[in-house]
C-alpha cells in the first residue's frame, strides 16, 4: 500500500467529494450574490414625479436630484406649464421620490453638484397666466441647496439673466456656457439675446465671482456640456444663424484656449438640438433626439456610436452618470409630448477609466435672428 508523502499528498475520494461540493456551492452563492449586486446597481427606477422637459438634473452620491421644467403643451408657456418642483430619489434604494423644498418656477435651468451640494443656474421663467399674452424671461438666479440643512442659499447671481444653456463642474469650478437672455411679452421680445461669453466660478470661494472665459466661438443655446480629462465640450444646439447643429466645441482648461472638434453623428433634421452629456470617468456620453448612445474621449478624431439605442429616443431630457455604475435617462420630450420615464444603461459594458466618486450626500433633508421658442 502508497503511503501519502508531503510530496504527492493523497486525499481519499470521499474527502474529495465533499470539497467539490463545497467548491459548487461557493461558486453558485458567488454567483448569486454578483447578479444580485448589478440587479441592485442597475434595478428600474420609478419615472419622474411628472411628464417634463427641459428641466435641470444632478447626481450627488446616490442620490439623483431634478428641479423644474415645462409640463404644458409644446411652445405654450405660463405659470401653469411651468413647475419648480424639486425631487430626489435614492438611487441604492429606489423606491420612490422624494419631495423637496422647491422655488421658482423654471425650465432650461441647468442643476450641477459639487462635494454633496446641489447649485440652479439661471433658467427661463414665466409671468403669465395661460389664458393671457406670454410674458416670459431669463433669469440671473444661482442658488445653492444643502441637503443636510434642507434649504437653498442664495449665490452671487450671474452677470446677466440666461437660460437654454448648459453647466458643468470640473476640479471645483462650476462653468456656464451657451443660451440667451430672452425677455419676451406677448409679440414684443428684446433683439440679439444670444450670449456671447462663457463663464467660470470658483465655487470653493466664501462669495463666489464670475468671469468670463475666453470668447467662445460660436453662439448656440439648447446644447449639452460635459467635462473630462481637462477639456469642456459644447455639443450641438441651435444656432443664431444657420439653425440646428452638431458642431462639437472643446475648451481646453489648461491651455485657455477653444478648439472645434469632431461633429456629433445625429442624422435626424433636428440634429443635436435638445442633447444631454454627461462624463463618467474619462468618457464623454451623449444622446440627442435619435436616441443613439455615443462617446468620446481626449483625443479620438470622431465619435463612437455605439450598440445602444434608446428605447425611447427623446430630446431636451437629462442624461446623468451614477459613480461607475450606470448611466441614467432622464424624462424629455418626443413626438408624443413630455416623458417621465427612466432608462438605465450599465456602464460595465464600457471601457472606461474612472476616478473615485464624490462624496455622497446622504443625509437627510428636513420635513436663429428672431427668437425661436424658448425651448
């Protein structure tokens, strides 16, 4: 009889069975356990509060914010199609939304976080009742909310009412870029009112001050924004002259200096007018009213299309990041009018580099010439 030697050790077949049991069974609860957590990341979100669009969005931790937008019928616009309603939802347990205190009514606002905050920007608010002439305008509003207090606090406001443009926090500063200052009443509205500049703030500053960056190269508001790896890009929208557009304008952080890059690849008449941006790590993702999921990075020569379509192509919604967990579509607007749905996009399926995430903010909160519509 082979005695077992610690050289070529012997383990008797029953001994071995147990072991293959126990094998099977860690595999198959470690499996169990793996689809469990990308159920977890990527579950079905409950749609919105409401049917909106052109609204402002935000993800801070787990949690994702949405503040105002237009409710009513397309191009009518008075106090009743306009809500400045602000939710939240928690995206690690997503069972309903949240209501918050809100403010004033808005749409083409632009909502960014920053280390758990959440920061309104300007938007376009009405005057009117629904039965009277349109008395619409931009405001200069910046307001910032704390979630752990539960209240808003007002910021220096902005040098000049904007709205139907689009913002972005990179390494602690907060840039606008693109839109207008509309003032419309009734059939009388002001001339010119496309910007012209791009703005930067340091939001880590007791009073925060604005300035101007250098001179954009284009006028254009309905566009999307979105920063990575040191460069800001101005996608789409609508033109002063020459109407919708793909064109791609990157800002260059570092160097001070704008760039034309590659144009997004919508094919539709609407082009990208009405798209969402949004980083997750190193990677540039955007949507426009074709529903395609496209991407970039530092340095490509032209966009990725890539294999996703949006169940329910939209326009003037929001699309967010979570961490590097998935991508989120947010309400909009299509054919059939304003959307409160919510798809969900994982982002595992992505080669994409990605930093830490920012701090989570999980504390509780207390109980073309002529002016086209403003969109």
């Amino acid at each position: 009889m082979q005695h077992p030697s610690p050289d070529h050790p012997h383990t008797p077949a029953s001994h071995r069975q147990v072991l293959l049991v126990l094998l099977l069974t860690a595999l198959a609860w470690l499996n169990l356990t793996t689809l469990a957590l990308a159920t977890d990341q990527n579950a079905a979100l409950p749609p919105l509060p409401q049917d909106i669009t052109s609204f402002g969005a935000a993800v801070a931790g787990d949690w994702v914010y949405v503040y105002g937008g237009h409710t009513g019928d397309a191009h009518q616009y008075s106090v009743e199609d306009l809500t400045g309603a602000f939710h939240r939802l928690n995206l690690k347990s997503p069972t309903q939304w949240e209501v918050l205190p809100g403010g004033m009514l808005l749409q083409g606002l632009a909502l960014v976080s920053h280390e758990g905050s959440i920061y309104r920007v300007g938007g376009l608010t009405a005057l009117n009742q629904v039965v009277d002439d349109e008395h619409i305008r931009s405001t200069d509003s910046v307001m910032r909310f704390d979630p752990a207090a539960g209240q808003w606090r007002e910021l220096t406001p902005l040098p000049l009412p904007r709205s139907s443009h689009d913002a972005v926090v990179h390494d602690g500063k907060l840039y606008v870029i693109g839109g207008w200052n509309l003032h419309q009443h009734g059939d009388e509205s002001n001339e010119n009112p496309w910007h012209t500049t791009a703005l930067v703030a340091d939001l880590s500053a007791e009073t925060i001050q604005w300035k101007e960056l250098p001179a954009p190269p284009f006028q254009r508001r309905a566009l999307a924004v979105a920063a990575a790896e040191g460069l800001i890009y101005a996608i789409g929208g609508i033109q002063a002259e020459g109407g919708t557009s793909n064109r791609v304008d990157i800002y260059d952080i570092k160097k001070q200096t704008w760039t034309q890059g590659p144009d997004f690849p919508a094919d539709g008449r609407l082009k990208a007018f009405g798209a969402s941006a949004f980083a997750a790590g190193d990677t540039i993702f955007a949507t426009a009213m074709e529903g395609k999921l496209c991407s970039i990075r530092r340095g490509d020569a032209q966009w990725t299309i890539t294999d996703i379509t949006l169940d329910e192509p939209r326009f003037f919604h929001r699309l967010l990041a979570h961490a590097d967990r998935q991508l989120i579509v947010l309400g909009g607007a299509a054919h059939g009018g304003a959307k409160g749905g919510i798809e969900t996009i994982p982002l595992a399926t992505f080669n994409i580099s990605v930093p830490a995430p920012e701090a989570d903010a999980d504390q509780p909160v207390p109980s073309a010439s002529a002016p086209a519509p403003a969109t």
